[in-house]
C-alpha cells in the first residue's frame, strides 16, 4: 500500500498581492509549489507513489513540465483548479487512483515548507487506524469571539484551541465521502468536512515551519527560513 497527496495550487493568493498566482511566486529561486512537492517527496515514510495538483485552468501543462523532475518515480497529474479551495481539492481527488492507496493526504501548495517528519506523523496515524488526521500548533494569540457589532462575546480557553495545518491524512473512503457529500458553505479544510459527517478527526504534532504563505510578510519569512536551512 502506498498513499497519494492532492495538492490545491489554484489560489489567486489576493491577500498575497501581486500579478502571479500565489503557487507560482517564488522563494529561493523556486516557486511554492515547488518547493511544497520537494518537501512532500523528501517524507519518505510516507510512501507518495501518487502526486495530484489542482492549478489555475490553463496551467495545467506548463506546470506538469516544471514539476515531472521533482516526483522521482511517482505518478503525477495536474488538473484545472476550481473557484473555492473545496472544489479545487475536489476535482484532484476525482483522479486520485482507488487501487493500492491507503491513504489521501490534501496539502496546501502555500504551506511550501512543511518538514519531513510533520508529514510522517500524519500518515502513521491514518496507517494506525485514523481516519480523519490533521497537524496542529499550539494557538499563541488570545483568542476573542465576536458578535455582529464587533463586540467582543467571549474568549476561550486558550489550552483547548489549536491552530490547524496541512497535510491532512484521511483514509481514502472516508475523504470520498466527505467530498460527495458536498456542502462546502463555510468550509474552510477538508477536516471539516469530515466532522460534518460524524468522523472523529485525530490531531498530531505540526510544524511552525509548516505556516501557510498568506499575506507579503510571509514571503520574509521564507526567505529566511529557506537561507537558514541552506546554510545548515
Ligand atoms: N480556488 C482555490 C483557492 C485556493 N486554493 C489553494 O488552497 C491553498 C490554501 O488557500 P489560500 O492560502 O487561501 O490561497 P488563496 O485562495 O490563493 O489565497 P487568497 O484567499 O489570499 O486569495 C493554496 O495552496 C491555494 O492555491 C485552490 O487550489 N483553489
Ligand atoms: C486548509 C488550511 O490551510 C488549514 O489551516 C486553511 O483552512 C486554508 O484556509 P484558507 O482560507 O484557504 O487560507
């Protein structure tokens, strides 16, 4: 049994900024996406024989020539994104072999710089018998709910919240499901999806480098996280 990743990469990345799909920015000379592959690939316990990409419609060859170097000996598929993250995970989970694999991961082609052993854990849970699996930090903000004015409603307990990353690890079936099922109002990760079926979702270590390329300060933040591994 071997696993395979979908990679959502068809994000415009406004909150990035720019005239380049987020994917397609570069750090170091390569893009995220890129370098989100070359981490996937470097988890060598995760056994990844399958990689799937959503990109922006009419990427889809370009991109498949710029990553084929990168998946070594694995199969891999570039399909047109969609207009939510959901529907773009949806149409690479569509194309995702059924034979052979014992678990799905979905990764984020922004959080470029997951560790190999962040992804690992991931995968040896769903491998245990999980079937929902998602990475976790520890939350280092106060937390505050709102009401519809702005006012503050509460704030909770700051030991029982968690900030989520990916890859998140499901077995095959379960994914599926939660896809089929539709409803993505709200969605904001796979996981949820899942919950909504009644699916317990386990939680394992994350990694702070697995943080998500969102806003321009992050770039910075690449860039020196990736001179700082360089130089290692
Ligand atoms: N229609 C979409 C939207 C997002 N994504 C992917 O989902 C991941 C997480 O999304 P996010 O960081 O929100 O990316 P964007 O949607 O590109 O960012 P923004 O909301 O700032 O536009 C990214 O790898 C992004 O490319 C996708 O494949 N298809
Ligand atoms: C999937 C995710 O990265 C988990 O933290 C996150 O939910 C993506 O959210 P975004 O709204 O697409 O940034």
């Amino acid at each position: 049994m071997t696993s395979a990743v979908v990679i959502p990469a068809a994000g415009l990345g406004l909150r990035l900024g720019g005239e380049t799909p987020k994917a397609f920015r570069e750090v170091g000379g390569d893009s995220l996406l890129v370098h989100a592959v070359r981490g996937l690939k470097a988890a060598t316990a995760a056994d990844l024989s399958c990689f799937v990409v959503a990109v922006p419609p009419g990427a889809e060859e370009a991109v498949f020539k710029e990553l084929e170097p990168y998946v070594g000996g694995a199969e891999l598929l570039v399909v047109a994104g969609g207009a939510e993250r959901a529907d773009s995970v949806r149409a690479a989970l569509d194309v995702v072999p059924v034979d052979g694999i014992d678990c799905i991961l979905v990764h984020d082609a922004a959080r470029a710089f997951v560790p190999a052993d962040a992804i690992e854990r991931v995968v040896a849970a769903v491998r245990a018998g999980a079937e929902a699996v998602v990475p976790v930090v520890p939350v280092t903000d106060t937390i505050k709910r709102i009401g519809p004015s702005g006012e503050v409603v509460d704030t909770p307990d700051r030991s029982t919240l968690v900030a989520v990353q990916t890859p998140q690890g499901f077995a095959p079936e379960v994914l599926r499901r939660a896809h089929a099922a539709g409803a993505d109002a709200g969605v904001t990760d796979d996981a949820m999806m899942c919950e909504r079926l009644g699916v317990t979702v386990q939680t394992v270590e994350g990694s702070p480098d697995a943080f998500k390329v969102t806003r321009p300060q992050d770039l910075l933040l690449a860039e020196a996280l990736l001179a700082e591994r360089r130089s290692a």
